[in-house]
C-alpha cells in the first residue's frame, strides 16, 4: 500500500484545465488552486478524504484508483470485475485520480484508507494522526483498526475490511467504462476486448495503495505535457456517483421524512422514508439493518429498535420498512401512529451476518412474522447476482394468510428460479382450502425439505418472535452472542457454525 495522502497527479493545472481533481488541505478543506505544492513537498495540497471507495450492494462499489501513465488516462473510469479471491464476482467502478510510470497497463491501485503510507508519510501531516495509526509502511494494519483512524477515513477503512473483506491482490477483468475530455480513439481490434489485469489494493488516508507488487517513488510527481492536456474537470462532478445516505462509523442519527404509508393488513404497514437526497442510496450492505430511535413526552428515556428495510439497497432516494404493530410496542406503536411528513431518527448500517456470492452452497431460511424482513433482503441479493448460485430454502410460519408478508416478492422469486428456491408457507389458523401446511414450524417438517447438515456447505438462519427461537435454535444472548445452539436444529444435527440467529 502506498497510499502517502499526496496530492493526486490528476489534480495539477496547465493552460488548458480549467477543473482538475480537486485537493484538500490539513482540515480536508478544498484548496481552490489546483497549483499549490503536494504536501509530500512540503506544500499544502493533500487528497482529500471523500476521495474513498463505498458500497452500493454487496456486489458492486465504485472508488478511485491510480492506473498507468503510458497513455492519456487521467479520469477515466474502468469497470473492474474481480476473477480470485473471496472477491470473485463483484465489480469494482473506478475512476482514475492518479497515474505513475511504473503502474503497469494491466494494473489497478485502488485508493483504500488503511494501507501503507509507502515513501512519503503525507497522512501523518494531514491528519495529525502518529504514524503507528496507519499500520506498517506497505500494508498497513494487518487487522481491523478502523477505529483508530480519523473519522472521515473511518467508512473508507470500514470497505477494506468490509466489502473487500481483506482480500490480497485480486486479479480482475476489466473494461473501459467512460473517458473524459479525450475524443474516441481510432478503432482496433482490440477495442471491445475485457483484459485480464491484476488489483494492487490501495489505501488512501491510513495508508494509500494495497501496496503488493512495487514502490511508486514517482507516481506523485507533476504530470507530463501530455497528461496535462488530458485532465478534465473534478471526478466527483463528472461521475455522478451515488452517495450512501447512512455511513456508520460516527455519523450518529439522522432524521428522515416519513414520505408514504400503505396499508399491507390489519396490523402491518409499508412506510417509506426519504433519504436527505433524491440521489442518494441507503449504503446498507447484505445483510444489515436500521436503528430507530423515538422519546416520546412522557418517556425517560428513548426507545431504540432495529429494522431491515425491505427495499433495494441501490434504490435511490428512499427506504422502505414492512412493520407490524405489536401491543405495548413502543416503536411500532409510534410508526403506526405517524403522519406522512413526519420524521424520524435512523442510524447505520447495523451489519449482520456479511454475504458474499456462493459463500454456501446452499442455505435455508426459517422465519417467523416479521422475521422474513432480513431473510428477503438476503434472497434477494442472491437471486439479484448473476454470478452467486446459490440455493435457497424457505420456511415461513405466520398465524393467518393475510399475515404472510412479501408474499407477491417471495412469489416472484420461485417463479423465477424454480430450481434454486422452494419456499414452504405454515399457516397456525388457515383457511378453507389452505393447501400450505399447518400449525406450528416442527422437527419434522424441517427435517424433510432442508439440506441435510452433513452436506457441504449449508447455512440455516432463523428469525422471529421468541417462542420460534426457543423451539427452533435457542435465542441470542444479545446481539454480538450467538448463545448456545439447542432446540430442533441442534437435535437434527446442525453445529453451532452452521446456524445463524438474526
């Protein structure tokens, strides 16, 4: 990693930029003249922090990158599909801020915060932060310290650890996506072909570039001529890339417009919030949740619960919640009390158990209620990759019909994909004609149409009112506990490993 926190070499001006990459100073305040001295030579201009990556789902991300300076490639933006690693799968939008000449053609630096700081130790001057902060020089921290950087690098450091889960130089695919400010190439036939290429993983503010392949004692040096010519206005206005409405870390509670409510039965609505911009998406990833915080006039203290949304994680400008009204539910009994225009207060993402494509090979579902809400957001993160294949069983318990929620999306799934989702509705008070099954979820039943525990890689999560977690798979001791496995799973054979309780 060699992220050094310099100033970008796409971010210097020439006589015919007018908006280069933009860069900050000591408090990450934009600098105004694209000419001030990298602090890596005692000047002022560093990069800036936002200049991180972030996830849009769970598949997909967008972020920066230094690439090669043997041709004209400041901003321009590359789709890179990684090919090894537990990374295998996802896509990666980069856009390029940085060029060196000794990056290879075939080589992508991913801006990361919590790499190495490489030669220059430009991150200990911008952030005031000891060296010690950002791990060894090339590298960076070989754990988890994200809590330990500033906070504005804290999300960027959280995505190395996260959404990349730690990966070592992935191997990718890749393709030019968009060119800025330089006119179509003439044709070859080569054009239209994806190249096999190798990511060195870069870290920005702790640290810069997943440094594992070579030093880049150059690569913060000014531009030649040529790339000069070449570098068009700031990526963040050229890009337009989604902004994740809810980024952890120390963000704390922001507070969202209640812009809907729908009517699902007699105890559950549909409430959608706006997020503070029309462009914005949630930043939830798979699987995780909301906290929601209400005190009301008479209350001491406030009340905090959580919920998984039931909408898209790349929906832009909303958040969608399915939630029943329980008796004596402080929350629920606020959100049902609600008026469109109200607000209230959110914070996250809450991260639960993290997903990545074909992690099993076969996973099963057991809910109950209103449980089916991180169950849905899971399937539907797996059937939404095409690149994941994973098999999905459903068992879904409720009291009466009307009570099955998401029962049209939980349709529309086995319609289409018939051979890799089966779902199994349990009704306690059917209806005449009910052809689902009754009563309770039982041993038997489960036994019959989930993957038995000896076969390879199977993961069982449950999800529901207390009596489904004491019958099926012990409750939690609280959230970071798992607590003992017992119940119907254990007595089938499952181990702890292969259960997880949301």
């Amino acid at each position: 990693m060699i992220r050094d926190c310099c100033k970008p070499s796409c971010a210097w001006s020439s006589s015919s930029i007018t908006s280069p990459v933009k860069t900050c100073d000591k408090s990450d305040n934009t600098l105004a003249d694209a000419n001030a001295q990298s602090g890596c030579a005692g000047g002022t201009a560093y990069m800036c922090g936002d200049q991180s990556p972030w996830a849009i789902s769970d598949d997909l991300a967008y972020g920066f990158a230094a690439v090669s300076a043997s041709a004209p490639n400041c901003c321009a933006c590359y789709q890179l599909t990684f090919t090894s690693t537990v990374l295998s799968g996802k896509k990666m939008v980069v856009q390029a801020t940085n060029t060196g000449s000794d990056v290879a053609s075939t080589q992508f630096d991913l801006a990361i915060p919590g790499g190495g700081f490489g030669i220059y130790d430009a991150c200990t001057s911008e952030w005031g932060a000891t060296s010690a902060v950002w791990g060894a020089q090339y590298g960076g921290p070989s754990t988890n310290t994200c809590s330990q950087f500033p906070t504005a690098l804290q999300p960027g450091c959280d995505f190395r650890w996260g959404w990349m889960q730690g990966a070592d130089n992935p191997s990718v695919d890749w393709e030019s996506v968009r060119r800025y400010a330089t006119p179509p190439g003439p044709a070859s036939s080569g054009s239209n072909t994806v190249i096999y290429a190798t990511v060195t993983a870069a870290a920005l503010g702790g640290g810069g570039y997943y440094y594992y392949q070579r030093t880049r004692p150059e690569s913060h040096a000014p531009p030649s001529s040529a790339e000069q010519n070449t570098v068009p206005s700031n990526p963040s206005a050229s890009a337009s890339f989604p902004q994740k409405a809810f980024q952890g870390s120390d963000q704390g509670f922001i507070d969202l417009k209640l812009e809907s409510v729908e009517e699902i039965n007699h105890n559950t609505k549909k409430f959608r919030f706006a997020l503070p911009n029309a462009d914005d998406v949630s930043g939830l990833q798979i699987a995780s949740a909301l906290l929601t915080k209400y005190k009301g006039p008479e209350m001491e203290k406030p009340v905090i619960r959580p919920y998984t949304p039931t909408s898209d994680e790349d929906e832009t400008g909303y958040i969608d919640f399915v939630i029943k009204k329980y008796p004596n539910g402080p929350m629920s009994e606020h959100l049902h009390n609600m008026k469109e225009g109200q607000r209230l207060d959110f914070k996250g993402p809450i991260p639960k158990y993290p997903w990545e494509a074909n992690k099993h090979d076969h996973i099963a579902l057991i809910a109950g209620g209103t449980g089916i809400t991180p169950m849905y957001q899971l399937a539907r993160a797996i059937f939404k990759n095409p690149a994941d294949k994973t098999n999905v069983t459903l068992v879904f318990g409720n009291i009466s019909e009307a009570d099955i929620l998401l029962k049209r999306e939980l349709e529309d799934l086995e319609n289409t994909y018939p051979q890799r989702f089966r779902a199994f509705y349990l009704l306690d008070k059917p209806p005449e004609g009910w052809a689902g099954g009754k009563g309770f979820i039982s041993k038997d039943l489960l036994k019959t149409v989930l993957p038995e525990p000896k076969e390879k890689n199977v993961k069982v999560f449950v999800c529901g009112p207390p009596g489904l977690y004491k019958a099926v798979s012990g409750a939690k001791k609280s959230p970071a506990d798992q607590g003992e496995l017992t119940g119907i799973l254990k007595e089938l054979g499952y181990s702890q490993e292969q259960v997880y309780k949301f």
